[in-house]
C-alpha cells in the first residue's frame, strides 16, 4: 500500500530500520498498516484497522510493552496534547530509547524543540520535506506523572473533568454553551420512561451530565478514548450515571433512543472531515424512536441542511447567533 499522509511520506524516505518501533498517534496510512511494529493511539478507527491487519494496538490509557526498538510520535495539533504524549513515553520506555517526532510545519512541529526543552529533554532536526519536519530525540524516563494534565473546572453549574486530547480542553465552547440554551428552552421531544438519550461525540461530557441531571438515561459515545475517560470521570464527578462507550458514531451500539444530542466534530486534526457529521445525521432515524429528537448545534456555513433534510424530510433551528445554528429534527410516526 502507498503513503498517503506528507509525515508519513517524509518517514519512508529514511533510512532508519523502524521494524518492530512503536508508532503513537498516527495517522490512517496505508503505508503504516501495511509495514511492522505496533501502534499506541486514542483514536478507534485506527486501533481497529491496525487490529484488522494483525497488528498489535494500544489505545491511549493502556501502556504498551516497553521492549521497542524505538518510537515515533506524530505531533498533534495541540501542543499540550503533545507533551502530554512525551511524558507518557518516557514513563512507558526505557530511558534511552530513540524517539522520533513528525508532523506538518503548520500543524505546530517547530515548537517540538521548546516542549522538549521543558521536559529537559534534547533533540536534532533529521529532516525536512513535504512542508513537514523530522526530529530525533531520546527518551529520558521521567518521573513526571502524565495523569497530572487532568483539568477539573466548572460550567453549567457542572464539575467537568478534562484532558488535553479532548475538543475544547478546560473551557466550555461557544456551540456547546448556545445548544444547551436551546435544550433548556426547548426541551426534548420525548414520550414513554425511560428517557433514553445518546450524546455522540461526548467530549468532556458536559451534554451526558446535564441530560443525566435532567433525568434521561444517558449513553454517550465518542471516537476517542481521552474523550471517553473524560466523559466517564466527569459523570462521576457530579454523581450521575451513564453509559459511555468508545464508538466511532453509532457502529458499536445496539437499540434505539427517544434523543440525539451532538455537538460533532468535523476536522481531524488540521483536516476538514464531513463524514463523521454526515453519518450521524443520514443514520439518526434507525437509531431513534417513532417521535425520537436529533438536536444539535453546528458552525452556521457547514452543509447539514440538507442532510437533515434527506434523512427526515424537514427540521427547524431552535437557535442562531450567526456563528453556530442548532438544529432539530424529529422522526416521524409510522
């Protein structure tokens, strides 16, 4: 299989033997799935394709074997996101190890040399190419305790609980802070007990515990594991219950629900992506009751009109504020 993403372009043309390395954080690439070695990441979709190549995988709360030849982490777009990966590998690895580092140069990888200085740790520009930039470092098996970047604040008149791998980390974002206005004053569509409702693309969990505060019997889903520890400790931390479970949208859940709540996501990483938007939309009506309420909120230029629209024939926008829109959409009695 061929390369598609620039890092990994940039990777191939090395000459060093990454046979049996530990690859954390990458993208799907055809060439990565195809070669050796394991993968350590907190995105599903890429733990399952690594799995469905027999590879071994590891999501971002399990350790991996410390015994590798070496790493390479792929810098995420959030610069606190990517310490929080080196600290990570220095606890799980021996001190020594070689590290590698590989991202876009507009995707924050300069700045590689800065965090790592504050980790007290050393690295060298390998290469550049395909407006992408390698370094090499090694590991120094800190003590630092990569559990501490986990951030506690308030909003809603909820305790959440976040981490630097989460949308929106330590704030509560303007889409999210407009739908929950519009849930407040324009309550659920629901009939019969309970109230079942799926919060997908959970985050810090801030729509499970207000739904679950307002009684609904909340299940909440997310692609990424950070999104779902968070959704977890953020239940807990306000003594609600709920079910969460890593997903990539509806694919690992059974039955149906009076409501779906979303505000989704549409960029991975840099990259602009519909599909996960438009898959939760277009399939919203198998997993919905007869009456059953989709609502959620959007960036006001994104294309889910007519989306909602194909999957249920019409919708209204209970909120506007010319940046975001949220939207509600009922299926209808058969």
């Amino acid at each position: 299989m061929t390369t598609q993403s620039p890092a990994c372009q940039l990777l191939a043309r090395q000459d060093a033997d990454y046979r049996g390395w530990l690859w954390v954080a990458p993208p799907r690439d055809g060439w990565l799935e195809s070669g050796e070695g394991l993968v350590w990441s907190a995105d599903l979709d890429v733990c399952a394709a690594w799995q469905r190549a027999g590879r071994p995988a590891y999501d971002a709360l399990t350790p991996p074997p410390s015994e590798v030849p070496g790493a390479v982490l792929f810098w995420p777009k959030s610069h606190a996101l990517g310490a929080w990966w080196v600290t990570a590998l220095n606890a799980a690895l021996p001190a020594g190890t070689p590290l590698q580092i590989v991202g876009e140069n507009q995707g924050g990888i300069k700045r590689v040399p800065k965090v790592l200085a504050s980790l007290d740790q050393a690295c060298r520009k390998l290469d550049t190419a395909r407006r992408c930039t390698l370094f090499a470092s090694r590991t120094v098996g800190s003590a630092r305790d990569s559990d501490a970047v986990w951030q506690t604040f308030t909003a809603e008149g909820l305790t959440l609980e976040s981490h630097p791998g989460v949308f929106g980390h330590g704030k509560l974002d303007d889409g999210t802070r407009l739908l929950l206005k519009a849930l407040a004053q324009s309550p659920l569509p629901a009939r019969g007990k309970p109230l079942r409702a799926l919060d997908v693309g959970c985050g810090d969990g801030v729509l499970s515990a207000w739904l679950a505060k307002q009684g609904y019997q909340v299940t909440a889903v997310d692609l990424n594991a950070f999104a779902v520890e968070a959704t977890r400790r953020t239940l807990a931390a306000n003594q609600l219950t709920g079910t969460v479970i890593q997903s990539d949208v509806y694919r690992q859940l059974e039955g149906t629900f009076e409501a779906i709540v979303s505000n989704p996501p549409f960029h991975q990483e840099r990259a602009i992506d519909y599909g996960p938007a438009e898959r939760l939309i277009r399939e919203a009506p198998a997993h919905l009751v007869g009456g059953g309420s989709l609502t959620l909120v959007a960036n006001a230029f994104l294309p889910y009109p007519e989306w909602l629209r194909a999957a249920f024939g019409d919708f209204e926008v209970l909120a506007d504020d010319r940046r975001f829109r949220v939207y509600r959409a009922i299926k209808a009695w058969r």
